[in-house]
C-alpha cells in the first residue's frame, strides 16, 4: 500500500511538459521597470497563439496593451520631451525555449516586433524564467527580462522669438529601456 501512495505522489509531483505539439496560447501580465534616460514604469499585457513544435519550441505570433502614464522631462523650466500617450498596442513575433521536460523548467522567451499607434517604432523584448507545469498542456511561468521600446515623444524643437517664451514641439521617435517582470499562463 505505501508503495502505491509513494509511487502515486511521485507521479504528481512531476507533471511534464511532454506535450508533443500543435496550437499553444500564451498570455502574460507584466511590470516593467524603467531604466536609462526615460525612466519611468509601466506595464504590459500581452498574448501570443501559435505552434508547439514539441516540449522545447514554440513560436507564435502576439499581440499586447501597454499602459504608460504620462511623461515629461524633469528638472528645467520647459520639459524637453514629453508624452500624452497612455496606451501603446505592439504586435510582435513570439519564440519561447524550454530548457527541459520537468515540472520546473526554465525557459527563455524572444518577442520581436512594432508597435502599431502613437507613431511608435521596434517593441523588444527577452526574458529568463521559470515554467511550472499544471498539467500535460498548461503551464504558469515567472520571468524576468530586458525591454527595448520606441515611442514616440513631442520634443522642444525651439523658440519662436527672442523676446517670447512661446516655442514649438515636434514628434520624435525616442528608445526606452527598462527591466520587465512578468507572470503568465500557458495553454
């Protein structure tokens, strides 16, 4: 009998990722932390659909919502670049490795892509974490990454007169940078 229980336990705790492929959905809820010359926080909820080739490789393509608050440079009179734009969407290609058909397995993840409002340019992202599986096709999965993001932003262009404070702004296509931490669900 205690061989039984021991061999049933054993068998649950090590739920695998011996998934062996077809359609995969990924979601995740991210933080990202800013970092650089624009400094400021955000975050970030993206999906990715696509094919798991088997255990180790999957590639998709995405799709996100990124939430930043407004920005504007601090310490001067007249704030050199600023950004009324809260709210970016990104689409992107998506490859994610597994390092490993355990229950705890760690991972590597690549997004790659554009962002699609706001005059916005290249969304990259890589990230290291760790894949827990819940059953045969399902997954929770912790990381931690880099993100590189251009955004635009309205930019001092110049002064209209000598004797005027009044100045104009023009849209400039700026990189952001910032350390991402995320949860997410497999599928």
């Amino acid at each position: 009998m205690m061989l039984v229980f021991a061999s049933f336990f054993s068998m649950s705790s090590e739920a695998q990722n011996s998934y062996g492929g077809g359609y995969k959905g990924l979601i995740d809820l991210g933080y990202v932390v800013g970092i650089g010359d624009y400094d400021f926080n955000r975050y970030e909820l993206n999906t990715s659909h696509g094919y798991q080739f088997n255990s180790y490789l999957f590639l998709g393509v995405g799709t996100g919502l990124h939430y930043m608050s407004k920005y504007e440079t601090a310490g001067s009179t007249i704030a050199l670049d600023q950004r009324k734009a809260t709210t970016d969407i990104p689409v992107f290609a998506n490859i994610k490795c597994n390092m490993g058909k355990s229950k705890y397995a760690p991972f590597i993840d690549l997004k790659g892509g554009k962002y699609l409002t706001n005059n916005g340019g290249l969304y990259a992202n890589i990230s290291a974490g760790l894949r827990i599986a819940t059953n045969e096709r399902s997954a929770v999965n912790f990381s931690v990454g880099y993100t590189l993001q251009e955004l635009e932003f309205e930019t001092f262009n110049r002064f209209l007169g000598s004797s005027s404070m009044a100045y104009t702004r023009e849209g400039r296509v700026l990189e952001t940078e910032g350390i991402t931490i995320k949860v997410g669900y497999e599928f």
